[in-house]
C-alpha cells in the first residue's frame, strides 16, 4: 500500500512537472513580461505620435476637400520646403541626445538645460539661414519646372509656413530635453491638446472664416505654437526642477564645437531626406509627368512631415539608454556618437508596381493623382509607421537593455518578439485595408477618380504595410540596440544610393514605366534587398559576443568618464 501510494505519488509529482508544459508557460511568462517592458515605452509615445500625426491627416482633409489646386500647393509646401528644412533641423536637434544623456547620467543635471538653451540659439540662428527658402519658394519652384500655378499659389502658402518654421528651433530641443529625463507623458499630454485646438481652429478658418489653403497652413503654425508653449511652461515653470535653474549665460559659451557637434549629427539624416526630395524634382522632368511630379509630390509631403516622428522616438531611444544602462554606469558613449549620427532611412510608401499595363490604368489629372497619391501616404502612414516605428526605435531599447546587462539570449528573445509583434501588427492593418478598400479613401477626397484608384491599389497598399512591418524593426531596432549603426548606415547607402535610385532612374527612364518604375526602383531595389541583408545580418549575429563587447564597451567609458 505504502509502496504503492509513494509511487503514485512519485507519478503524480513527475507529471505535475512535465518538462514540456513547464517549458511552454516558462516560454509565455517571459513573451509576457517582454511584451510588457515593451508597452511601457511604447505607449506613452505611441499616443503621442499617433496625436500629432492626425493634426497633418486633419489639415491635408480640409486642404483635399477644398479644391485639387489647393491641395497641391499645400503638398508641395510640406514635402520640398517644410521637408528640406525639417531634416537639418531635426539632425542638428540631437546633438543634444548625446550631451543630455551624459550629463543626466554623470548626475550634472543643471547642464541638461544649458545645453537645451545652446541648441535653442544654435537652431534659430540656422532658421534664419534658412528663411529664404520660404520667402522665395515661387521662383524657385518655376526654375525646378513646377506648374505656375501651383508654384504661385505655393509661394502665398509658404509665407505663412514661417512661423512654424521657428517653431522647430524650440519644440526639437524641448522635446530631447523631456525624453533624456523619460517625461514622455509630458509630450503625449500636449501633443493632445494641440490636437484638440488644430482640429477646432482648422474648422474655424477653413469653414467659418473662410480662409481657404491659407487657413490651414495658419492652423498648422498656431498647433505646433500651442504645442511648444504646454512643453515650455512645463519644463520653466517648475516641471524640471533639477535640470532648469533658469538662462544662464553658459549657453554662449562652447557654441562653435556644439555647431559642430550639431552638424555631424544632422549629416546621415538630411542624405537621406534630401534624397527623396531630389526625386520629386527630378521626376518632374519625366516625359510622362502627369503621374510622376503630382504623386511623388504628395507623397513626399506625407514624408516630409513625417519624419519627425521616428526621429523623436530616435531622440527618446538614446535617452532611455541612458537612464536604463546609466542606474549602475555611465553613459555609453560609443553607442551614444553613433547613435547620433545614424537615422532610420524611410523607405518608400507610395503603391507602387513596374508593368506599363498598370500605367494605363492611371492615366489621371495631374491633380487628381494627388489627392490619390496623398490618400495612399496618409492611410500608409497612419496604419502602419506610427504604429510600427514605434517598435523600431522601442526594440532598440530592449536590445541596448539586454546587451548592456550582459544578456545575449534576452536580446535575441527582445529581438524575437519584437519583430513578430509588429508582423502581427502590420498583418492585421493589411486586413483592414482590404475589408474597407471602398471606405478609406472618404476621409481623405470625395473625388471618384481617385475612390476608384484606390479601391484597385488595395492590394498593394497591404502589401506595402506588410513588408514595412518587418523592415524598419530591423533597420533601427536591432541594428541600433546592438551598436551596428555605422555597418547599417553603409548597407542604407549602398541599397538607396547604389541599388534604389539608378535602378528607379533605370525603370523610370530607360525602360518608360515612369513614377511607377522610379517607386519600385526604390522599394525591390532599395528597401527589399536592405531587408534582405539585415535579416541575414541579424541571424548570423552571435549575441552573447555582443553582450560582451557591449559591457567592455561599458566598462571602457565608465572608467573614462569617472
């Protein structure tokens, strides 16, 4: 009995503790708990980005239902003058991701607002430089070959882009100087008020008063106003206690090496973002250019805007390095230079495909394929990069996390559900998409031409969002967590500049296929074999000699630092 209970027992406890059951909630409690550290940072962020978008998705549907002419104009601002602007200002801003994160983690932290007081100078000073582009956008619009009417009209619209233009010098720093101290509820808190007041003002101007483009451009310049103000007042008046002591005069000093510093940081970037506004003009040299300028026009306009985004959560990856690996060391200061000087490259998001019998199904208006091309970059965007992009900057984060902890198997498990999180993600929008291809176009036009373009490109248009759910994970998120920036900065540049473009111009050109073949061009032959390549990089990578170089690293710079 005795025996026979004790083995029952035996047998009981045996399968209480089945290594495979055991193994399969080891598996789900650790997916969870990932999952969770991932969320953390995601979310605050996630609603703030999401917030800010809409204020662009509002303005270009008010823009859209006023009239395709209008439309345009307001395009061609965003994407060539706004865009051109955007990149070296967003560049030069984070300088301060390095030099916050420093100081924050050295604990000076009285210097986190000098040297956002430093880059408030160094930024207007280079607004100023750059104020022609706005009072001369006519001229020089009519010597890249735009329409005149477009160029004239754009030229009334850009004047009234001036003041958001200085917006920028005090919104970017303000913001790295939130995120180096992880304040991103500050940023999200205002980022919805600021949407609360565009969307109430643009109904005022446009419908109310009846301003018209103009309306909207204003609106934009007094959002982003109100947006800078809710973020200052907090950051003066008593939010930051330890790193705002008030002006100080320490900000003149040491301004030509944070120029410098400033520049080299802004370098990587603005190659990238010049890049895809070189092609708008370039384009508009096709001989088919009905398609070509219109739709690249649009859709960099949504670019344009739109790398503000991933460029602050960029800025918010290397602050919370800090403050993650910082608790018992030093600031990382070799993955800190790099990090600055590397961007996510953006790839292209317009719908595209190089078979001239899909050319002539779009043989449209010029204007009416911007409002298609514009429809297709705001629903892109909107489903798929602020949600996703949010992954590629956040998976940096665990990864830096486990590197810098010593834990090569964490990073390759952070890495694992990162990316499958943002393909479950980038699945479920490509779903969408095809369940209401006749509805999404509503939100954006009410033209026919461009309900019926889209409901024909659905498919594609869930094809782009699937494969940008994978790539820029990779790009940004594990190559920039684990210190592979400058080996990914090469690969962008060889797959952009080597492969992407001669093989768009190739398409483009050469073989008569137009906007489409250059859009291909840049996706099959620029963002798909990048993918290709990082994939193959990221399975090779052995990450428990990472981890080792990661805390050598650590170790070298605290002791440099100390």
């Amino acid at each position: 009995m005795g025996g026979r209970g004790g083995g029952e027992e035996l047998e009981s406890l045996l399968k209480s503790h089945n290594p495979a059951e055991e193994d399969g909630r080891g598996l789900k409690k650790r997916v969870w708990v990932e999952t969770k550290k991932l969320w953390q940072i995601v979310g605050p962020a996630m609603f703030s980005r999401l917030t800010s978008y809409s204020m662009l998705v509002i303005t270009q549907a008010f823009a859209g239902h006023l009239g395709d002419l209008e439309l345009a104009a307001i395009s061609i601002v965003n994407n060539v003058i706004i865009g051109f602007n955007l990149g070296l200002l967003l560049g030069m801003a984070s300088a301060l991701e390095t030099l916050c994160g420093q100081a924050f983690g050295a604990k000076k932290y009285h210097m986190l607002g000098v040297y956002m007081q430093r880059s408030w100078i160094v930024l207007f000073f280079c607004c100023l430089l750059l104020l022609p582009t706005y009072l001369f956008t006519t001229p020089v619009l009519k010597f890249l070959g735009q329409p005149d009417d477009i160029a004239e009209l754009s030229g009334v619209v850009s004047l009234w882009a001036i003041p958001l233009h200085f917006s920028f010098a005090l919104s970017f720093p303000l913001q790295r100087f939130l995120q180096c101290q992880v304040k991103n509820h500050v940023t999200a808190y205002s980022a919805a008020v600021s949407l609360v007041v565009h969307f109430l003002v643009c109904w005022l101007f446009v419908n109310g008063l009846k301003l018209g483009v103009v309306g909207t451009m204003a609106t934009i310049s007094i959002s982003w106003w109100v947006n800078v103000f809710i973020t200052l007042a907090y950051s003066v008046c008593g939010g930051c206690p330890l790193t705002w002591t008030g002006l100080s005069s320490e900000a003149f000093t040491g301004l030509w090496e944070f120029l410098k510093l400033s520049a080299s940081s802004g370098v990587m970037l603005c190659l990238e973002n010049w890049y895809y506004r070189i092609l708008i003009i370039v384009t508009g040299n096709l001989q088919n250019a009905q398609i070509a300028v219109d739709s690249l026009s649009i859709c960099m306009a949504i670019n344009g805007w739109e790398m503000m985004i991933p460029l602050a959560f960029f800025a918010g990856t290397g602050a919370t390095w800090n403050n993650i690996l910082l608790k018992e060391r030093y600031f990382l200061e070799d993955v800190g230079n790099k990090n600055i000087t590397f961007r996510i490259w953006v790839r292209s998001h317009a719908l595209t495909g190089f078979l001239r019998s899909w050319l002539d199904h779009f043989r449209m208006k010029p204007f009416t394929v911007y409002l298609l091309a514009k429809l297709i970059q705001n629903v892109n965007r909107l489903l798929t990069d602020y949600t996703l992009r949010l992954y590629t900057n956040h998976c940096s984060v665990r990864v830096a996390n486990e590197l810098g902890a010593g834990n090569g198997k964490g990073a390759r498990f952070a890495t694992i559900v990162s990316v499958t999180q943002s393909l479950i993600i980038g699945l479920f929008f490509g779903v969408i998409i095809m369940l209401f291809h006749n509805q999404i176009a509503w939100i954006f036009s009410s033209s026919e031409a461009v309900l019926v373009a889209v409901n024909k490109l659905s498919i594609l248009l869930a094809f782009t969002v699937l494969l940008n759910s994978i790539q820029p994970v990779l790009s940004a998120g594990v190559a920039v967590g684990s210190g592979w920036q400058s080996y990914v900065a090469y690969i962008n540049l060889g797959c952009y500049y080597c492969i992407g473009l001669p093989f768009g111009f190739l398409m483009g050109w050469v073989f008569k296929f137009g906007v489409m073949g250059i859009w291909a061009g840049m996706i099959f032959g620029g963002t798909a074999v990048q993918t290709l390549i990082l994939c193959f990089i990221t399975l090779r990578c052995d990450w428990e000699k990472e981890a080792q170089k990661a805390n050598a690293r650590v170790n070298k710079w605290s002791s440099t630092i100390k």
